[in-house]
C-alpha cells in the first residue's frame, strides 16, 4: 500500500511544528494501517559526541505514536507512559524511518501503541510501547489543558479528516 500525508495543525509544536526553529519538523504519512515519519537528525539535537540525544529518540517515537492514536481514532492522545528500548546508536545526521501503530484497545479509552526507529538499512534502532488515554472532545475540554479553538483546528489530523480509509475501529 502506498503512504499518504496527514494533515498539520499545530506548527508551533516542537515535535510537528513547521514553525518551531529548535524542534524536529517531523512530517506524517500513513499506510491505512501505521503512521510514520522520516526525518534528518539536526546538529542541535545532540547528545554525547555525535550520538542524538535519547530524548530526542524517545520524543520522535512518543510523536508517532500518538499521532497514530490521533490518526486512526479521531480522538485526542494524552500519553500515560513511554517505554524505549534503544537497540543501536542514533548519530545525528542520520535519516531515520519512525513508524507507530495500534497494537491493543485496553478499554474504551486506553490504547496500547507501538513504535519503531529505522535507520536506512532497515536496522532497528529503538523500539517503544505506550499507553496512550484517547478524549473525545468534550472530554478534552473538562482537563482544560488547551482551547476549544486549538482542539478544533486538531481535527484535520484525524482519518476522518482524510479519504486513505484504515483498518481500525474507532468506536
């Protein structure tokens, strides 16, 4: 199946923003079925020597997966734990693939999602599990954590927002 973008909203993000000089500009596709990312490691995201710093690596993974979550469920993610396994070092400069993906519906609002941090051969360099609390809107709105407006201008990441169609209930 062929990759397809998925609409930006927030571009102030430091993860997605395209308006954020300190951060990752991280842009999305999707299969139908996965969410991924390919980006560049910047210089000023190092960490020891020439290595990224693994916060970086974590964030990058944390990003896919909730946009994913975002993607597939048409709600709003707040991440309740990260899990990073890092396999093999992350050299800034290097281009790597993040992919992120539904792996289990705990209940009604806790999903389980997976990532995993590519380099160009294919090697597995991290790999994540997350717990991630879906909101709809309404919900969203009673932690008061961000505006109506803000939540409203999210939408255009989710699936609905798209016609590539997927493989995952949202309800």
């Amino acid at each position: 199946m062929s990759w397809h973008p998925v609409s930006k909203a927030d571009h102030r993000c430091f993860g997605c923003g395209t308006e954020n000089p300190h951060g990752l500009n991280l842009n999305f596709e999707t299969d139908g079925e996965k969410v991924r990312t390919v980006v560049t490691i910047p210089e000023h995201l190092r960490g020891w020597a020439r290595l990224a710093h693994g916060g970086v690596t974590s964030t990058i993974l944390d990003e896919v997966m909730g946009w994913a979550s975002m993607y597939f469920l048409n709600k709003y993610p707040l991440t309740r734990d990260l899990n990073v396994t890092f396999r093999k070092p992350v050299y800034i400069g290097q281009t790597v693939v993040a992919t992120g993906w539904i792996k289990e519906q705990k209940n009604a609002r806790k999903f389980l999602m997976v990532g995993e941090l590519r380099d160009e051969n294919d090697e597995l360099l991290a790999s994540s599990s997350s717990e991630f609390a879906m909101f709809d809107k309404a919900q969203f709105l009673k932690l008061g954590l961000v505006g109506e407006d803000d939540l409203d201008s999210m939408t255009i990441t989710f699936s609905e927002s798209h016609d590539y169609g997927h493989g995952y209930n949202k309800d």
